[in-house]
C-alpha cells in the first residue's frame, strides 16, 4: 500500500467516509488485536475500545509539514 492512498483513506475517513474507516481499521486490526491482550488473553472489551480509540483519533488527527504519512507510524 502507497502512503498517498493511506493518506487518501485518512482524508476520506476524516471527511466523514464510513468505508475509509472501515478501510482503516482493516489495516490495523492485527495491531488493534494484539494490544487487545491481556496477560496472553484477548480481552474483547479492550479491543473494543481500542477501536473506538482508534476512531476518534483518525478524525482528530492533523497532518502537518510532512509529506510522506509511515514517519508517524515509526
């Protein structure tokens, strides 16, 4: 996947797109999973509100002075 369409979903998502987010969360989920474990056992409930977290980030989050979007996954 490019960083121009990773930003492109993340524009899309932040304008409201349901299936950017949907997109988004897709390419997180194994992230989102295995922080979603506690003491080597998935707790749903985690996961759930790791993805509401998730969500509510993407909306707020502002792209600025950087071109090139996986210098914020590092």
């Amino acid at each position: 996947m490019s960083d121009a369409f990773l930003r492109q979903l993340f524009d899309a998502a932040q304008r409201g797109d349901g299936d950017a987010i949907g997109s988004i969360l897709d390419i997180f989920k194994p992230m989102i999973y295995k922080n979603s474990c506690i003491n080597g056992c998935f707790d749903g409930d985690c996961f759930q509100e790791l993805c509401i977290k998730f969500i509510y980030c993407i909306k707020n989050f502002k792209f600025t002075n950087i071109s090139d979007i996986t210098r914020y996954f590092n």
